[in-house]
C-alpha cells in the first residue's frame, strides 16, 4: 500500500475512484471536489486544491490502482485558519484492511505541520463503519442533524463529529 498526495497525474484514475465509491456507497456525503460533473471540472478542481497550502488530497494506491482517498480543507480566513474539514472515501473491496487508519495517521502529522488545531467532519448516523473508525481516531460527537439525508429509502441523520489536536 502506498498513501501520498495527488498529483496532475492522478487525477484521470482519481476522477473515476470518486465515481466507483459514489456509486458503491448510500452514505457518501460528497464534498465538491467528488462530485465533478466532467473530467474537466475535476482536474480544475484538483489543480486548485494542490496549489493551496491549507488544503490536500492524500491517496491509497494498493494493486496499481487508486483505492482510496483523505481530503483536508482548513479555513480560509483568519478566525478558522486552524479548523479543516476532512472527507475520506475507500472502495468497499478494501474497507476494513487498516487503511482508514494509515489515512488519518497522516492526516494527524500533516494538521500538525500545518498548525491545524480541530478537525471535523460529517458522517451518516447508519455508517457504523465508519463512525467507529472516526472514534478509534480520536473523534467526538458533537451533534446530530436529524433528517439531513434523503436516501431512496427515506431521511436520515447526519452526525457531525471533531477531534481537537494538541
């Protein structure tokens, strides 16, 4: 397993890893960046992201295929210059082999270099999966938005959950 920031290169295979996990998963809660509409929109996208210092998308090669991704997005302003959102997706054939794990280990040493004080994201109430991880990783619960997500089978709630670092 190799774990690194995206590149230019990356961003065809990472293009469609987002779209294999979108289609995959009933909780994905995209972020922007997930969501492109054309291969155009994502590399414009991606290309923004590395050219900020603030923000980046690590990626899990395993097979000699994209299997995975982390992304981190800090503030844009003075009073949230510590604070980043995190986004994870990994396809389902490779959930539950430690790369979660590896994936916020990572993100833990590059929020430090960054001067990154909370981390925080969102997460559907019914992925247990997940929502374990996140714990294992130091993550709390700090609220629930009740029928947030509209599923083919009816709403649900979201969680939004932050861990503060040191």
């Amino acid at each position: 397993m190799k774990i690194r920031n995206i590149s230019e290169n990356d961003i065809d295979e990472f293009y469609l890893l987002c779209k294999k996990i979108d289609q995959e998963s009933q909780f994905a809660l995209l972020e922007p960046f997930e969501k492109a509409k054309s291969l155009e929109e994502q590399k414009e996208i991606v290309r923004s992201i590395t050219r900020q210092k603030n923000k980046a998308i690590f990626i899990v090669e395993m097979d000699e295929q994209l299997v995975g991704y982390l992304g981190v997005f800090a503030g844009e302003y003075p009073l949230n210059y510590h604070c980043a959102k995190v986004t994870i997706g990994i396809l389902h054939a490779y959930a539950g082999k430690g790369i979660g794990k590896q994936l916020f280990e990572i993100l833990d040493k590059w929020s430090k270099e960054h001067f990154i004080h909370r981390l925080e994201l969102s997460v559907s109430s019914h992925n247990e999966l997940a929502i374990n991880l996140f714990i294992l990783m130091g993550f709390q619960y700090e609220g629930a938005k009740h029928d947030s997500l509209k599923t083919h089978n009816g709403f649900i709630n979201e969680f939004t959950m932050a861990k503060l670092l040191g």
